[in-house]
C-alpha cells in the first residue's frame, strides 16, 4: 500500500471515532432523558396510589377526584412521552453499534495494513541480506554487531 492509503486510513479512523463518540453521547442523553421520564412516571404513580387522609367533606372529595384526574392526564402525557424516548433511544443505540462495527473495522483494517508494511520491510531487508551473501560484499560493521565479521 501506498503513504497516501496509510494517510487515508487514519483519516478514515480518527473520523470514524469521532463519529463514535458523538453516538455514544446520543445515546447517553438518550439514556438520560428515558430515566428522567420514567422517574416522573414512577413518582406520578406513587401519588395516585398515596391516600391522602383528612376529613372527608364533599368539597375535599370533588378536590381530591379533579387532583386524581389531573394526576392521570399527567401519567398518560408521561407514558406517551416516555414511549416516544424509547423508539428514539433504541435508533440511537443502533446508531452506536453501527459506529462501533465501523470504528472495529476500519482499525483491523489499518492493523492488517501496518503488519503487511512489516512484513514488506522484513522481506526487504531478507532480500538485501540474501544479495549480500551471494554477492560476497560484508555487511557494513553497524548492522552486523561486531566488527570481526565472525560469530
């Protein structure tokens, strides 16, 4: 492969790692927002089961169904909601998995580039080693080790 490929897949890496990120803080907002609904369902479920004690006049009893009906509307506006945050909370789960494949691909991708380059180099370096011996030049005293020339 060439520089320009080399170039080219670190690009494409670090832009698909961007990407990464940003899906996954998605998907933590996403996270977020479907905890919060589910709290304030939770806590208008709480209310609604509560019994509220006191004197039970008729006024406080038409009070306490307009407040219980109140209390349903809410439930019902939360659900719905809540419903809504899900669908987008699993597209934006999916949005990350697809990201993360990607992000897993193009790094085995740029893996499987680096140790082709090694093994072109290690290849190279046979092939001048093996020009040498047949040629009979020595090998400079740097690369051998020693300066004998011996073992």
């Amino acid at each position: 492969m060439s520089p320009a490929k080399k170039f080219r897949l670190a690009t494409v890496e670090r832009l698909r790692g961007k990407r990464l990120e940003e899906a996954a803080q998605a998907l933590h907002t996403a996270q977020t927002a479907v905890r919060e609904a589910e709290a304030r369902r939770d806590d208008l479920v709480h209310r609604l089961q509560e019994q509220r004690h006191g004197e039970t006049t008729a006024y406080e009893l038409e009070l306490e169904a307009v407040y219980r009906f109140r209390l349903r509307g809410d439930l019902a506006e939360v659900e719905h909601e809540l419903a809504k945050l899900t669908i987008v909370l699993e597209q934006r789960r999916e949005t990350w998995l697809q990201a993360r494949a990607e992000v897993r691909a193009v790094g085995m991708l740029h893996d499987r580039y680096r140790e082709e380059r090694a093994q072109a180099r290690q290849r190279a370096e046979q092939r001048e080693m093996d020009e040498r011996a047949g040629s009979g030049r020595r090998m400079p005293a740097a690369a051998s080790g020693n300066d004998s020339g011996g073992s």
